[in-house]
C-alpha cells in the first residue's frame, strides 16, 4: 500500500478541512498511509467525538513557495516515500520544484468555482461584469494555466466546473484528460427533526469577498417586520462581524442574533427550518447540503453550479434566486417562511436527496484518482 499526503493552508477549518479529514480517514481505512500537511492546525475544529487516524505534520511557513518550505516538503516527502500529494484550495506557483525534486505526483483539488479569484479582482468595482472578463480573468488565466501545467491529476467539484475550465482556458487535448470530477459529500447518519422552529440560519465564516453576509442583513431588514414570529441566527464568526452588528444596531433589526462559531452546527440544524447563503461565490457549499440532511431547507443565489447541484431542482429541494438580487431574495424568503405546506413538502424532498451525498463518493473519487497515478 502507497503513502499519500494532503497539503492544505489551515487544517480542519472549514469544510474543505472537513472534507480532507474524512478522506483521509477512509484512505487509511483501505490500508494506506496518510500525511497531512499544514502551516495552522487547528485543532480546536475537529468535529466533536471525531477520531484522527492520520499523522499531521506543520510546514515552516504560511507561504507555500518560500524556499525553507519546499526544502522541508521536499526532505519529508522523500523520506517517508510519499507516492502522491494532493495539494488542496491554494495557489501553489512553484509546485514544479516538488517534482523536479522528488518522485512524487502531484494531484490539485480545486475547492472553489474556477476563476473565483477574478471576482475578488473587481470586488470593489462598479462595473463589476467588464472588469471581471476584462482584467480579473486576465490576471487568473496564468495563474490556473502554471497549476494544471504542472500537476498529474486536477480535481474538481462537479461536471460544470470541468466544462469551464476546457473552454475558458482552452485546454489542450492533454491538459483535459488530467482533469477528474469528484463531488463532495457530507456524513449522511444524520436523523433530521421534521419538527421545525421558525429559525432561519446561516452557517459559516463571515468573510467579505465571498460569503457577503451584510447581504443577509439587508434581506432581513426587508422583510423582518413581516415575520415577527420568526429569528435569523448567525452561527459563525469572521472578520465581518463587526460590520454586521454596526449595521444591525443602526437600523434597529430585530431578532437577528449571534451564535458564534461553535463545532456543534447539529443542534441549530436541527431545529432551524430555513438556511439561507447570499455568498458572491461557492464551490459546493458543505452547508447547505449538512442542512438538508437535517430538513433545513435552503435559498441561496445561483451563481456557481456547486450552488445549483444541491438545490436544483429549484422550488422542490430548495430555491435558487437570480443571482445578487436582495429584494428578490427577500421576496422568495418571505414566502418559504409564510407558505408551510410547501415548506414542509421541500422539507421532506431535501432529507431524500441529501442521502445521496454520502461521504463515501468523496473518499472514493481520491481513492481512484490516487491509485491510479501510482499505477500509471
């Protein structure tokens, strides 16, 4: 059996951590060896009751391409005989020097939408659509073009995302066939309560340049009078709380509370009958889906496939809102929150479709994509 590695930035946060955690896991559990590397464990972030099986070790520096953290990569990839690396959600530019170094092949997991990237180019920029085709994608292309230049293998999350990679990068016939498709998955035990609050929620880090949470604000400014039976909690923390309770207090919102982060999400989705998201940009968003599992029923704007796979079809397993309308968003909110029967019929329809999210597919897909680089 081989010995593989991961190499993430911050390691479990989030749910691209939680997702390599699992994975590891069941790498270990089909008799291989597994290394995590990482410049910030945390491990304060561990689900609750969670059982690591595999050995983390902290890289020097923050910085993947600095020369003391290649030198350090480079030794303990030889010395433990690494046969595949997987290097996961970062820009990794002088990835070729691993190569060029070790025997070792390298896999790329793309977490995000492609080209996510360019929309924060234009964060602040009025004419947000010309920047975005015009500059942003223009400082992206050569960024993706060096990753997928010099990897064996380039994984994304769902078939969209493999489609528009071929035709915005214009991927050459051998530059395609690295590319492989694996979807997340969620731990799928979960037994959802159909008997529901009236909570809304929001699960996640509160980040300005892709979540944008003080859009969830100006939604619920929208429509809270009109739901005074209802709560909009908060379950996460970030550097955009602050903002947030400043634009709260100033508009004199009513019962929009914070949580805080916290490792037990089970118990608001449990009770929550509602999870919103009003991100800029999602890879394939872990809450939504978790939520689903528990009977949460989402909304969120569609603007990535990742978005769309989990709640399409729209007005059954969720709804989808034309993408970055806040009164539209509100309006369809309103309604979830006001029409119960079809609430509860998109209740019953999301704890189905979440059972097909199993972890398993996850684990599986890296498990074919590393045994067959080491076969090759």
């Amino acid at each position: 059996m081989a010995t593989f590695a991961f190499y993430i930035l911050e390691f479990p946060a989030g749910g691209t951590g939680t997702a390599v955690s699992h994975t590891a896991n069941e790498l270990i559990a089909a008799g291989h060896q597994v290394i995590i590397y990482t410049a910030r464990h945390c491990t304060d972030q561990y689900p609750k009751g969670y059982e690591r099986l595999f050995q983390v070790v902290i890289v020097p520096t923050m910085d993947p391409d600095t020369d003391e953290n290649l030198d350090f990569l480079c030794q303990h990839i030889r010395e433990n005989h690494v046969a595949a690396l997987v290097v996961v959600a970062m820009h990794f530019y002088r990835i070729k020097v691993i190569k060029q170094n070790t025997s070792c092949k390298i896999v790329y997991a793309l977490h995000g939408c492609p080209f996510y990237e360019a929309k924060d180019f234009s964060l602040n920029w009025k004419h947000w659509y010309d920047r975005w085709l015009h500059n942003g994608m223009k400082e992206t292309l050569p960024i993706y073009r060096n990753t997928i230049d010099a990897a064996d293998r380039y994984v994304v999350l769902c078939e969209d995302y493999a489609k528009m990679l071929v035709r915005k990068m214009r991927l050459s016939k051998a530059n395609a066939q690295k590319l492989r498709v694996v979807p997340n998955g969620i731990e799928t035990t979960a037994v959802p309560s159909l008997n529901k609050e009236k909570i809304i929620i929001f699960v996640g880090r509160l980040s300005l340049a892709d979540k944008r949470p003080m859009r969830m604000a100006e939604i619920w400014r929208l429509i809270y009078q009109r739901l005074p039976d209802w709560r909009f909690v908060i379950v996460g923390d970030g550097p955009e709380k602050e903002n947030l309770e400043q634009y709260i207090c100033q508009h004199h919102i009513e019962r929009m509370v914070f949580a805080g982060f916290t490792n037990d999400t089970v118990s608001f989705y449990q009770k929550a009958s509602i999870i919103c998201l009003t991100s800029q940009y999602e890879g394939w968003p872990l809450c939504l889906a978790e939520g689903q599992a528990y009977g949460v029923v989402p909304i969120a704007f569609d603007c990535t496939a990742g978005i769309r796979d989990i709640i399409s079809p729209s007005k059954e397993n969720g709804v989808l809102v034309p993408s970055y309308n806040c009164k539209a968003f509100a309006d369809k909110l309103y309604r979830m929150a006001t029409d119960a029967k079809w609430l509860a019929r998109m209740r019953e329809n999301v704890v189905k479709k979440a059972k097909s999210y199993t972890m398993s597919r996850n684990s599986e897909g890296y498990r074919k994509v590393l045994e067959e680089l080491i076969s090759d």
